[in-house]
C-alpha cells in the first residue's frame, strides 16, 4: 500500500501549505480513529521551538534534525536564527518529494541545508558536504530526534542508532527527542484504523522506561523526561490541558 507523507500530513495539522488533498484524506482518517493526534503534532512542534531557543541561550549555535519533514511553521531554523543570526542547520529526510520541496522553502539560506539520507546510515549524514560546511564537530551541536524514534523499528535497534550518533559529537553537546508512549488508547485508534481504511501507519509505540534508556551515558535536563507540553512551558498555553495524559515523551541530554 502507497501511504500519503507522513511530513505533509503533519504539514497540514500544522495549518502549512505543502500538502495535497490525498494528505489530508488520509489525516482526516487519522484523527477520525484518534482525535487527539494532531493536537500531539502541534504540541511536538511547540516543544522544538522551545528546545531550540534553550540550547541557543546554552550557547549552541549548530543543529542537526533528525527526520525534520517539512521546515516550515516555526521549524528549527526559524527559531534558532531568530535568536541568533549565525545559527547553522542540517535538516535530513529521506522522502525524495519533501527533501525537493523543502530546499525550495530554504531557497536563499546558505546556513540552512537538506539533506536527503536515511538517519539508519548516519555515514551518509556526518560524510556530506552540506554537513561539513555547516557543522563543526569539535564544537557542541543541538541533535534534535523529534518524532522520528516513532517511525524507527526494533529491528534497527533505536538505541544503538541514537549512541551512533551522540557518539560523534562534541562533549558539551545535546540530545532532544519525543516519542510517543505505548497506550491503550493509541493502540485502539491504530486498531480502529485497521479496520475502517486498511493497514494503519507502520509506527513503533514504546514506554517510558525504553525511551528513557535513549538517553544513556547523557546528563538528563530539568525537567527530566516529561509529557510533551511539561517540558520547560513558557506559558500556560504551552501546558494546556490535562497535561500529564497526553501520550508523548520528551526529553533532553548533554553529553559531558
């Protein structure tokens, strides 16, 4: 079965312009079978603008984003060279159409690149160009993993892929990721979509305890390891409702 982006159909929960009307039937459907998801995206889209802005004031100018869709709607660049001018960013996704679509909404940026890679060969990531020019890594950088462990299956062992990475970089650089827990609720909605469209999206649900372990060998910070919305809010909109029940993890590591 062909599936629609998942990059585009979160493009349009974030009220973007790069998706079409097959993405959006297909989120319509998502939402149908679990209504709270789109919330999720947007709260995850939130929390990358706030991690950013923390790590430019930890001193970390460099970023690179692991899975990043469509960079657009306050997206890391956006927010970290608001901050500071001579941020620099890496982007990868390896869905051809959305790496085309997104160098042409980063046309004119020469501290921004795209890469199109997949993150399971992180060679092909720290190896390019792009990534040599923009990200110096005997300097701390900002790895972001935002929503990305979710599409990664056991069999690629998540962890060992995370340390591959980490494990390049800098002493003095972070890790910041979301996940989203395994639930009976999210679970129902896959089952439902399972029943009324068809396979449902190939997603890796995973507790608390196994996305705390992404995080071994790093010095956790405050406020640990937390639902999307209670990671450091600025304000109460951030927080929103019934914090403690949305089903999704965040988190953030610093490599001494």
């Amino acid at each position: 079965m062909t599936y629609p982006s998942i990059a585009r159909v979160n493009d349009f929960w974030l009220e973007g312009f790069n998706h079409n009307a097959s993405d959006q039937e297909y989120a319509e459907h998502i939402e149908l079978c679990a209504p709270h998801i789109p919330y999720l995206v947007r709260a995850s889209r939130q929390l990358t603008g706030r991690m950013v802005r923390y790590l430019v004031d930890q001193g970390v100018r460099q970023f690179i984003d692991l899975g990043s869709g469509i960079p657009t709607r306050r997206h890391v660049h956006e927010v970290a060279q608001e901050r500071d001018a001579e941020c620099t960013v890496v982007y990868v996704d390896f869905d051809p159409s959305v790496v085309a679509d997104a160098r042409d909404v980063l046309a004119g940026n020469d501290r921004v690149a795209y890469l199109a890679a997949d993150i399971r060969d992180p060679e092909s990531i720290f190896g390019a160009p792009e990534r040599a020019r923009l990200i110096d890594l005997s300097k701390p950088v900002g790895l972001l993993a935002i929503e990305t462990l979710l599409y990664v299956s056991d069999s690629d062992n998540p962890a060992a892929l995370i340390r591959s990475f980490v494990d390049r970089l800098a002493p003095g650089s972070y890790l910041g990721m979301t996940h989203c827990s395994e639930n009976a609720e999210l679970r129902s909605g896959l089952e439902i979509f399972s029943r009324m469209f068809g396979e449902p999206p190939d997603v890796a649900l995973r507790g608390r305890e196994e996305f705390e372990g992404f995080f071994a060998g790093l010095d956790i910070v405050e406020p640990g390891v937390v639902p999307v919305t209670l990671w450091n809010p600025l304000t109460e909109e951030d927080v929103g409702r019934n914090a403690h029940l949305a089903h999704m993890f965040a988190g953030m590591g610093r490599k001494s």
